[in-house]
C-alpha cells in the first residue's frame, strides 16, 4: 500500500501501557491492603490463641509459685511488690524478666538487680545490689546521702554518725577525686568534714567538725600535698598541736595558725 492510501491511526499504546500500570498498581494496592486487614485479624486472634494457652499453662503446672529477695536493706518491699505487681499463680513463662529488672533499678536505693526463674517449683529469684551512703551533703539547710559513685540518693534519710560530711556546691560530683587519693591512707579517719571552696579546692576538717583543725588543700598536685601532711604527722606530730588551720597551698611552705584556746 502506497504511503498515500495508509489511514494513520491516533497512537494509543502509550495511553493504553499507562492505564496498565495504573491498573496493576490499584490492584497491588487493593491486595496489600487485603493481607494487611487478615494479617491483623490474624495476629489479634493468634494473641487472643496464646493468652488462652498461658492461662491453660498456668493451670497445668507452670503457675508461679513464689518469688524470692536477697540483698534488701533500705529498699522497701511494699514498693517492690507495687512495681512487680506479680501474684501466686501467674504464668511463669509470660513474666518479662527485663521489664521487671527496669521497673526495680528505679528505686532509689538499688544499684543493680539481677532476676532469674526456676521451674518445679516456679521461683522467681530477685538479687538486689543496694547503694551504699558514703557521704552526707549538707547543702541550702538539708543533709542529702551521697552514695560510692558521689551521686545523691534521691530518698529520706536520717543522717548517721561517723559518715563523713561534705559542704559546698558541686561538692558531690568532685568527692570521688578527693577519696582516691586520701581515703586509702589511715589518717583519713581522722577528717569528719570536706568543705568544697569556691568549686575549685578541698578544706578538710580533722577531729571535729565544729573545733577540728582545717587543713586547706591547694587546687593543683593534691597527692602532693597529702602526702606532705602525712609526713609531718609522722614527724612533728602537726595534728596533734593546738592549731587552728594547715594551709598546703603553697608547694614550698606550709603555714599554721595557733589556736587561742588555752
């Protein structure tokens, strides 16, 4: 047929391939969201299925039958009890070991918490780690227990003799450098009070808080400067002088003040 008897015809194919795709894309759509809708009607009726089953479970022989703790001191039981909220009879295998551990390590008096389970009979065996105060912070009119790590124990506490008292902002958050120099050596024993001055440096206070002779320790090579009054405790008895305050600032002299009590 010669080019001029042809009858040219409006190109379709594009449209058509387009209205394809349109098509296979909504019927893609369409079944997506037809697995969706069964697969949640699915998982709902499989959890209503095991809810069943741990409760049949429970009743056959996998009921909690008690639940142990060790190493509670401070902690109150009343509010472990409140947190775990667990009864005789649950079933043991359903019981979130790690969303019991994270509900006790809120307590303000834990540490730490180990948590395991035993069958036959089913135990649940709590371990508690309980902080231990190391220090009272005496900050604004109040006493805050410090624990080993120098942070505040965020509870009530009546303060109890013989712990050491810390004084001054940010006191806390530093008394950890000032123990591991001082605290290994026994004439530590002797400080009853650390006073954190201006942020920066340690006053400690031997003997007694209220008469003790001070002992101002310089901001830099603070081993140093223990050290040094450890020697001179040695030898020339300085702690047992009636002496008002030590002051070590200066790495080349050590100046005293005589106390005017008789």
């Amino acid at each position: 047929m010669s080019p001029s008897n042809r009858i040219y015809m409006p190109v379709l194919w594009p449209y058509r391939l387009i209205g394809n795709l349109l098509l296979l894309v909504g019927i893609g759509l369409l079944t997506f969201g037809i697995i969706t809708i069964r697969h949640n009607l699915v998982g709902q009726h499989i959890d209503s299925l095991m809810e069943g089953v741990y409760k049949n479970m429970a009743s056959s022989g996998w009921g909690l039958d008690d639940i142990t703790l060790e190493g509670r001191d401070k902690t109150s039981l009343t509010d472990i009890n409140e947190l775990i909220n667990l009864k005789r009879g649950d079933n043991i295998l359903e019981i979130n070991l790690e969303d019991l551990r994270s509900k006790i390590l809120t307590l303000p008096w834990v540490k730490n918490v180990n948590i395991s389970r035993t069958y036959s009979p089913n135990v649940i065996h709590i371990f508690l780690q309980e902080k231990i105060v190391k220090s009272i912070w005496q900050y604004q009119n109040n006493f805050y227990p410090i624990d080993e790590d120098g942070k505040i124990i965020e509870t009530e506490y009546v303060p109890q003799k013989g712990l050491l008292q810390l004084v001054g902002e940010d006191a806390p958050e530093h008394i950890n450098e000032l123990l591991n120099i001082t605290e290994r050596d026994a004439l530590f024993s002797r400080v009853k009070a650390a006073r954190y001055v201006s942020k920066r440096r340690w006053d400690l206070i031997f003997d007694d808080v209220e008469n003790g002779i001070i002992v101002k320790l310089p901001q830099e090579n603070v081993e140093e400067a223990w050290k040094k009054l450890i020697k001179l405790d040695k030898t020339k008895g300085i702690l047992k002088r009636k002496l008002t305050f030590i002051d070590l600032r200066l790495k080349n002299k050590v100046v005293v003040k005589i106390s005017n009590e008789d």
